[in-house]
C-alpha cells in the first residue's frame, strides 16, 4: 500500500492511495478463507468449499468488507503517521469510472482513491499569568427576600367572591371572564376562553386589557380594544389591533394573605424560617448564576485576544450555519426583516461569521486546554446530566433517556458543555481573580453593559435563552400542573 500526500493547503490536506491488484486478491482470498469454515452451501460438505467457489457467490459482498477496513486502516495510518487531530471525518473519493470499479471489486486493477482531511491546528497555549478577572459577589439582602416571600404571598392568596348587585371590579381583584378575540371582526386561533380567572394589575394580559376591565359588573359584556405588541411572540397577530368581547361572570376580592408558617407550608416547607432559608438560597444561586457568566464571558474576552490562528474551513461553516439558521428562525417567529433593523443580510452574515469563528477558536482553546489539564467528564456526570434532562419532560423521562443512551451524537451534545464548565473552573482556580462585593443593581447593570458589547442581531437570536424565572423558583415549589392564566390564550401577553 502507498499512501502519498498529494495536495497541503493550510488545514487542508489531500492524500492519495494506491493498493496494487496482488494485495487486493491477497486480501480477498484471506477473508474469504476465514468464512469457509463457517458458510454452508448445498452440495458441499462444511468446510470443504473451495475458495473459488466462495470468491464467485460471496467475492463481491466480502469484497465491500475489505475496501472499508482498507480505508479504516488507511485513515489510522494517515492520523498515526503525522499526528494528525482531525476536525472532521476523512472525505473518501472512490474512482467513478465503471470499468474501474469492477476491476476493484473482482481484485484484477490497482485501488487507487483520494482521502480529503481538514485537521485541528497546532495550538501553543500561553500562560494564565496575565488572566486577570474580576468576579463580582453578590448576597441577597433583607430587603429582597422579604420582597420575594411577599411576592409568593401575593401569588398564594386566596380570593372570596364580591356579593351584591352593584358590585364592580376594581383593581387587585379576580375576575371571572369568558372572552372571545377578533381581528378585523373575524375570530382568531388561540384568542377565546372560558371561566378564565385574571387578577386585575396582574400584566397577564396583553397591555390594555386588564385596565378596560375595571368598574365593570358581574353579567356585563365589554369590547375591549387593543394592540399586540410589535414584538409579540406570534408574528401574525404582532402589531395588530384586535377586539376582545368580555363577559364578566364574577368578581372575587383578595383576602389578606399572613406571612407565617401557614404560607411556608403552602410551598411544601415546614415554617417560614425554612421558607426564608429556602428563598434565600435561591436567589443566591440565581445571582452566582448571573456572577458566573459574566466571568465566564470576561475570562473568554481576555482569550479571544490571545489566541488567533486558522479555523478548519468546514468546522466554521457548520458552526455558523447553526447559529445562521438561529437567526432565520427567530426572523420567522417576529415577522422581522433585517431592514427593519436598520440593517442588511450580507452585513448581518459577516457579523455572524465573526461570532461562529470566536466559537469555534474558544471551543479548540479550551478543548486544548483540557487535554493538556487532564480533565475529563466521568459517565456518571453525564448520566446525572441526561437524568436532570429528562426531568424538563414530566411523563417522559424514559422515553428521554433513551433517546440519549441510543444517539452518541446527542449524548456528545450533553457532555461537551460540562467539558467547557470543567476548563473554564479549572483556568479560574490558576489565574487571578479578584472578587468585588456589589449590590444586584450593580450586577445587572455590569450584566446590562456587556450586552451593550453584543451585536444587535446577536441579541436578539439568543435573548429567549434568558428565561425569565417564576416567583415559584424563588421558593424552590414545584408546578402544580394546573393551567395558569397566560398559557390560557395566545391572546395573552407570553
């Protein structure tokens, strides 16, 4: 066999191989050999096939075996010989020519094909002497964790119904509607409900809903007319003026709720000190979250800036295909052109290129950084990573489970971000970091400028990845699973 690199261009590398006619029947006759003792065929005694009569009913099909240990093989030689990291799988180019091809397969002409590689660049890793970060600590103070209890407490409050005849509704009660939704005087999917409780002042609703409501009776029908908003999460009704007939069917007054052990309980919690405890908790992970990840992007900044080398051609472009088709996406769901942004597609496809291309450079920093650091992610991290997966999908948990324990692909999707978290902790414990003590304000102000640093279009694709947090996070609660007003209607503001 004869392997010659035929074609260097940057991380591009061509090789061709050679196999002459000899090896190849040398190397069918061998496998065919190996069978013989295992195949039956009538009018032979097991064993005792002859090789030429193997070669005519089995020669084609054992040959398709041959050829592909032969790239096998010939690919590990190509990495081993020249210590290759390849980025991608190796390209193989088989000749086309028909005659060719049968004289391949019946072992009387040469092999001769093309192996196209792309490999990782050679990364010379600096120091983390001049990593200096700056890691911003934040504790809840009283004054938040009694603003969170009384926001669950507002959420756990119970409500009695209004008696009386002149009784209205006014701001801060419940009221019990039916309503039905129309644009241009035709009713739209997702804009009616029934028996829906909506908490007046609550900003469930879309802007300009829940205030038209207010002064009315119980049994009085109301139009009411509003706007979606331009940034609606529904790009066929953003932006539109809608009427929404209401019937009032009742109104309920809230009751006074106690900050007690009484509402601990009502979270599944023992007293209000746990309650405190629990609340507190989570505010503090949710701020070392918020902490975390502008360290994690002010520790990326300083290495962007000190790593710049070439990028594996066909790595870039899947990495910005994927965040390409982000943007397409979102575009879908909001109905927005890039020239409603003020901007254009060829200058949007460049920004984006430069965002794919720090991806893929921190992704090969980082990726030598670990290997050079010894760091791995045991199976057992990536089965509590799956399990933690699958509990997102109540019902379905092992319908989840197996689909990662059946797609390695997935499963390598679950574990490279605990790979990431791992280095990024690991170049945190070596280089200097310097924690400052600020308030919440100060963190999602410092939060808030380095989005400023983020480009427009950039933004808006990964905005929906900051979820907002319910209030019942804070408390640690589990869903219910009953319908809450929002998810009632799309009518309703998301």
């Amino acid at each position: 066999m004869q392997v010659h690199n035929t074609h260097s261009d940057g991380l591009k590398r061509v090789f061709t191989v050679v196999l002459p006619a000899s090896e190849l029947d040398e190397r069918l006759t061998g496998e065919l050999a190996t069978i013989k003792d295992r195949v039956r065929i009538n009018g032979f005694r097991p064993g005792k096939v002859p090789v030429a009569h193997l070669r005519r009913v089995y020669g084609r099909s054992v040959m398709a075996d041959v050829l592909q240990n032969i790239v096998n093989e010939t690919n590990r030689k190509i990495v081993d010989d020249n210590g290759f990291k390849l980025a991608m799988e190796p390209k193989v180019d088989f000749p086309e020519e028909k005659e060719q091809i049968e004289a391949v397969m019946e072992a009387r002409g040469d092999l001769e094909y093309k192996v196209s590689i792309e490999i990782l660049p050679q990364i010379e890793l600096k120091g983390f002497d001049n990593v200096s970060l700056t890691r911003l600590v934040v504790e809840p103070t009283e004054t938040e964790i009694n603003e969170m209890i009384s926001n669950l407490a507002n959420q756990n409050r119970s409500y009695a119904a209004k008696e009386g005849k002149t009784v209205k509704v006014a701001d801060g009660d419940r009221a019990i509607i039916d309503f039905v939704g129309k644009i241009d005087d035709v009713a739209f999917e997702g804009g009616s409900g029934t028996d829906v409780p909506l908490v007046i002042g609550s900003g469930s609703f879309i802007p300009g809903f829940e205030e038209q409501l207010v002064g009315g009776k119980i049994g009085e029908e109301r139009d009411v007319n509003v706007s979606f908003p331009e940034e609606y999460g529904a790009s066929h009704l953003a932006g539109k003026a809608a009427v929404f007939h209401v019937t009032i069917k009742g109104v309920e007054a809230p009751a006074e709720t106690a900050i007690d052990d009484e509402l601990a309980k009502a979270f599944g919690l023992e007293s209000l000190e746990q309650l405190r405890e629990r609340v507190k908790e989570n505010l503090s992970g949710e701020l070392n979250a918020m902490s975390r990840a502008r360290l994690k992007k002010e520790l990326l900044d300083q290495l962007d800036k000190d790593y710049d080398f070439e990028l594996p051609p066909t790595l870039l472009e899947q990495e910005f295909e994927g965040v390409w088709q982000q943007v397409m996406s979102e575009q879908a769901q909001t109905g927005k052109s890039f020239e409603d942004e003020g901007t254009t597609e060829d200058d949007q496809r460049e920004e984006f290129r430069k965002i794919a291309a720090r991806r893929v450079r921190m992704g090969l920093v980082l990726a030598e950084i670990g290997e050079k650091a010894g760091i791995n992610i045991a199976n057992e991290e990536v089965s509590r990573a799956v399990m933690a997966r699958a509990q997102q999908f109540p019902g379905q948990e092992r319908m989840v489970w197996e689909y990662y324990q059946k797609n390695p692909q997935a499963l390598n999707e679950i574990r490279a971000p605990l790979f990431e978290e791992k280095v990024v902790d690991h170049i945190i414990t070596v280089a200097k970091v310097t924690d400052k003590l600020v308030s919440r304000d100060e963190l999602i102000a410092a939060d808030a400028a380095d989005a400023d640093d983020t480009p427009k279009a950039a933004k808006k694709a990964t905005k929906k990845a900051a979820a907002k947090k319910d209030t019942d996070d804070a408390a640690g609660a589990e869903d219910d699973g009953e319908a809450k007003p929002k998810s009632r209607a799309k009518a309703k503001k998301d």
